[in-house]
C-alpha cells in the first residue's frame, strides 16, 4: 500500500517536473509576457508624451492669449491716437475714454476686449494714455506717451519767406547767464545752454539775410535757403542751413551761411567731418544741414500746421463779438480773479467803456473785424480776428508777469495783419499774421496809437513770446528789439494752436485694479 | 509554435490599438489655429489688425483761403500799402 501510494507520489512529481522543464525548454508564454511588457512601456511613454503635449498646448494657448491681449492694448493706443489727432490741428485733446467691448480680429472672430483712458496733465505738452486689454483670462496694459509739437510753439521765429531780413541790433534770444558753479562766471560759454532743446530757434523757409549790422542771435538758426550777412552778426548756436553741402569725403564745400557773421555754441560737441582727427575750423562746427528727414547730426525740415479760423468761429467764447457784419473792437484785458474780464471801448483812444465780459479761464475770443488790445491776461487765452490785430500797447500777463506758466498763456492770431502801434511797446504770447492780403509786411510798425502814419517815432520793442510771420516785417522801425524767448509756451499753450501728436514712448504697465 | 504566433499578433494589435486611442485623444486636444503677428500671413495684415485705427494726416486741411471776408472797405488799410519805400526788416 506504502509502496503504491510512493508510486503515485512519484509519478506526480515527474509529471510536474516534466511540465515545468518542458515550459522552460520550450519557452511557451514569454512572447506574451514579452508583448505586454513592451505594451506598457510604450502606454507609458505614449501617456507621458501626451502629458507634454497637452502641458504644452496649454502654455501656447497662453501666450497667444497674451500675445492678442498685447495686440489688443497697442490696438487701443492707436485709437487714441486716431481720436487725438482728429482735433489736434485746432490745439484741442479729445480725452474722452475708449471702450471697445468686442475686439475682432480680421476675420470677424471675438478676441476680447479693451479701454483706454486719456491724461492730458496740466493741458501742457504729454498725453498719457493707458490701454488694458482682456483676451481670455490675461489682462495686458500699455501705457503710451504722447508727445505733442507745434511749431507755432516751438520757434522764436518762424518766417514763411523766400527772404527774410533782420536788421541791426535786433536781438533774438536772450543771453543765458546761468551760473550753477556760483564762480561769477556764466556756465555756458556763449550764453546758450548745450541743451537745443532749452535754446530759442529760429526757422526761416527760404533766406535769411542779417541785412543790418550787429544782428544777434542766442540760440539756433534753420533756413530751408541760405543764411547770409550782408550787414553783420553773431548767432551764438548752430545754423541749419539747407544749402549746406559736403564732398563724398566729408569735406565742408558749403557751410550756408555767407557773410559777416561768427557761428558757434562754444562747446565742444562737434565731428571730425574731414577725417583728419582734428576737430577744427575745417570742420565747420557747428554748422549743420537741413534735410528732409533730418538724419545724423541735421535737423529737418518743418511745414507750418495751418490755423483753421472756422474752428475758433464756431468755438468762440465771445458770441457778441461776432455780428453779422464786421466791426471793429476796441478791447483792454483785465484781471478778474481766475479769469481775464474784456472791457470794450467805443474807439481806439479807449476812454468811453461800452460794455464788459469774463471769459472762461481757457477761452478763445474771437472776433469778426479788427481788434484792438491791451492790458492784462489771467489765464490761457487765444485772440483771433478775422482781419488785423493793433497791438495799441502793452499787453502781459496778469500783474505784469511777462512768461506763460500753467495758467497764464495767449496768443494773438490775425487772419491778415499784426499792427504795432505804441512806440514803445512790450508785448508777451504767441504772435501770428498769416497775411490774408498779401502785404509786402504782416507785422507792420508803421503806425501809431492815433492810427497815423509815424514810421520814425518807434523807440524801443520787447516781446516774450514767439512769432509766426507769413512774409516780412518792419520792426526794424522800432530801435531796440528784443525778441525774447518763451519757452513756457511750448508746454503752457493757449487753446487752439494746432498741435501734432508724436507717440514717443510705449511701455508696459501693471493693469489698473479692477480690470 | 502557432499558439506563439497568435500571442504576438494578439499583443501587437493591443498596442497598435492604444497608439491608435493615444493618438486620437492627442489630436483631440484644442490646437491654437495661428500666431499673431501676422508676418506670415498672406493679406499682409496684422491679425488683429481689423479695429486698429492708423494715425494718417489730415487728408483735407482746411484751408483758410476758403473762409470769406465781410469786412468793409477800410481806407486806413489804403494808406498802410501806400508806401512802397518802407523798410522792410525785422
């Protein structure tokens, strides 16, 4: 019995011997081990893959969004800009917010949306705008600043002329006398800062002829013609001449300037145009081209923004002043706490008032027929006449301030003439005659407060502000002109005077809160 | 012999079946269409181009020689032309 059940015990373990030997011998099973090992790893892969794939996907999807949002926000500076330019030639901002609350892309597809809110501090030269865009879930803002030029502004002079002459002892500019050191000595070495930025300019579109003698000029010259001496002068800065020309090897062949005159700004900020590794007189310092596109060390060429006298018509703050005929006005400006009261006389001798207005702090006065003045502006305020301005005497800022700050600006803009009638005469703001007659002189001395013919009576002419002249003058009349420099007015100006925006500077910002 | 064969293919199909899923699954996933920027793009425009406004000049100044004048004839001004000897500098 013992033997037989050993036997059987025996025989199992054969059996299973025999079978196990006989699996691994064969080796029946591995190839399906073998698949589905490699079937994982491959899932595994292919899953960790698909996991970069999709993490991926989602950081692109991502920074499209921020791409567009960015698109979006540069899309909401350029429409403030379209909105600002609109109106810039007539010198007013349009600073009313933007909402674009569906923004799409060129095939009419929603990207998002975006605002823009405009800054005009002070109402002086930058606008600050601020655009913040949504594209899904990113929220980008670009803050842009906005640059604002007028050249109505920015030139002590500028002439419209093939010709213009300056004659002796007028003066342009003042001397800077700036002693920072406090050695009792000026800073600057002819009297102008280094800084072109901070100097008088004068901008001639053909000739200007020094024809007197001792013609001075602190600050900087362009003529689109020549600048020529035929008397004699100094212009203690650049000159901008575009006659000015050179050799392909840089050599100087035409300074534009001619004549009796010394040039210089007497610092040393000047090229080595001849390649001799010298910087000298060969050289031509300080004198420069005027080109078209202004390029390396040139400046360019600048055409007059015109003045559109329907505009102030239509945006006049003195509706009594404009009848349905002309007439003339005969007007003395007088302070009135924050604002300038006009007080209307019967006739040039300015002794029967016939009537008074307070005009808004920031107002355009216009009037249909020729205007007389005189006296004291408070705040910004622009003079147009759809004739001649009389300058009957001095006219300044309230208590004789004679430079424009934040609240103290004017400009006087006549449709034809600007007449200078006192023979002394101080007269602070902005000055335009754009010569609708065509006179042989738009700004004319010849005439006194009685409105007589008195050409030799003139004595002395102190004016603080800058000139726009379409054609010539003859102030020359007066003896003794100072043609001072406001560069307050180039940041301060009174409404209406066309401006150009210039975007100059985009960054980004942090969103505002809440957006 | 044939019972290894049927194994293999049996896998292989397995996994060519979870290629096929993984790559369906993948191609599933929401693709962003295009880059903005539009350098590439064949009108030549920016993609979000269309609500931009471009600052242009002024197309029509207006011209002041437009405007007409009602002033009445001024004697005065008859004698300011007279003189055709005055001088005529700054």
């Amino acid at each position: 019995m013992k033997t037989q059940q050993t036997k059987t015990e025996q025989k199992w373990v054969r059996k299973l011997k025999g079978s196990v030997l006989s699996s691994l011998h064969n080796e029946r099973g591995v190839a399906l081990l073998s698949v589905y090992i490699a079937s994982l790893i491959i899932g595994v892969v292919a899953s960790a893959t698909f996991g970069v794939s999709f993490s991926e996907m989602k950081h692109i999807e991502r920074e499209v969004s921020r791409l567009q949002g960015y698109a979006a926000a540069e899309a909401g500076v350029q429409n403030a800009m379209a909105q600002i330019s609109v109106n810039a030639y007539t010198g007013f901002i349009n600073i009313n917010p933007i909402d674009v609350s569906d923004f799409q892309d060129v095939s009419g597809n929603s990207v998002g949306d975006y605002s823009v809110t405009i800054n005009y501090p002070d109402e002086a030269d930058w606008v600050i705008v601020q655009a913040t865009a949504n594209v899904q879930t990113e929220t980008r803002s670009l803050e842009a600043r906005i640059f604002l030029e007028s050249n109505f502004s920015k030139y002590l002079v500028y002439a419209d002329s093939t010709s213009f002459a300056s004659g002796s002892d007028a003066q342009y500019g003042d001397p800077d006398y700036t002693d920072a050191y406090g050695d009792g000595e000026p800073d600057y070495p002819e009297l102008v800062p280094p800084n072109e930025d901070d100097r008088a300019s004068l901008y001639f579109t053909g000739d200007w002829v020094l024809s007197g003698s001792n013609v001075t000029l602190y600050g900087d010259a362009h003529a689109e013609g020549e600048i020529q001496a035929t008397g004699s002068g100094d212009i203690n800065g650049d000159t901008y001449s575009a006659d000015y020309d050179e050799n392909s090897s840089g050599a100087v062949t035409d300074s534009g300037v001619s004549g009796s005159v010394q040039v210089g700004d007497g610092f040393d900020d000047d090229e080595d145009r001849n390649g001799d590794f010298v910087v000298d007189s060969s050289d031509y310092p300080d004198y420069h081209d005027l080109t078209d596109a202004g390029e390396e060390d040139s400046h360019a060429t600048e055409t007059l923004v015109e003045i559109d006298h329907s505009f102030y018509a239509t945006n006049n703050d003195t509706p009594d002043f404009v009848g349905a005929s002309a007439q003339n006005r005969f007007l003395e400006f007088q302070k009135n706490g924050a604002q300038t009261e006009i007080v209307e006389y019967s006739n040039n001798q300015y002794s029967t008032q016939i009537g008074s207005q307070t005009i808004p702090s920031s107002a355009i006065v216009y009037v249909k027929g020729d205007i007389y003045v005189k006296g004291e502006i408070e705040g910004r305020v622009t003079v147009v006449s759809s004739d001649d301005i009389f300058l009957v005497d001095d006219v300044s800022y309230s208590n004789g301030q004679k430079y424009a700050d934040a609240d103290h600006s004017t400009a006087f803009l006549a449709k034809d003439k600007l007449f200078f009638l006192n023979n002394n005469l101080e007269t602070s703001g902005i000055l335009y005659a754009e010569n609708s007659s065509n006179s042989s002189v738009c700004f004319d001395a010849n005439y006194n407060t009685n409105l007589a013919y008195d050409p030799n009576s003139k004595n002395d002419l102190h004016l603080y502000g800058n000139r726009v002249i379409n054609g010539s003058t003859n102030l020359s009349l007066y003896d003794d002109r100072i043609y001072g420099y406001d560069k307050n007015l180039r940041y301060y100006r009174p409404p209406g005077i066309p401006v150009v925006p210039d975007l100059r500077i985009v960054r980004e910002v942090d969103p505002p809160a809440g957006s | 012999m044939r019972r290894e064969i049927r194994q293999i293919v049996q896998g292989g199909s397995l996994t060519f079946f979870l290629c096929v899923v993984l790559v369906f699954a993948a191609g599933c996933v929401k693709k962003p269409k295009e880059l903005p920027g539009g350098a590439e793009k064949k009108e030549g425009l920016p993609v979000l181009a269309q609500n931009m406004v471009y600052l242009t000049n002024r197309s029509e100044p207006v011209a002041s020689k437009n405007l007409t004048f009602e002033d009445s004839p001024d004697p005065f001004k008859k004698d300011k032309e007279a003189d055709f000897l005055e001088v005529k500098a700054d």
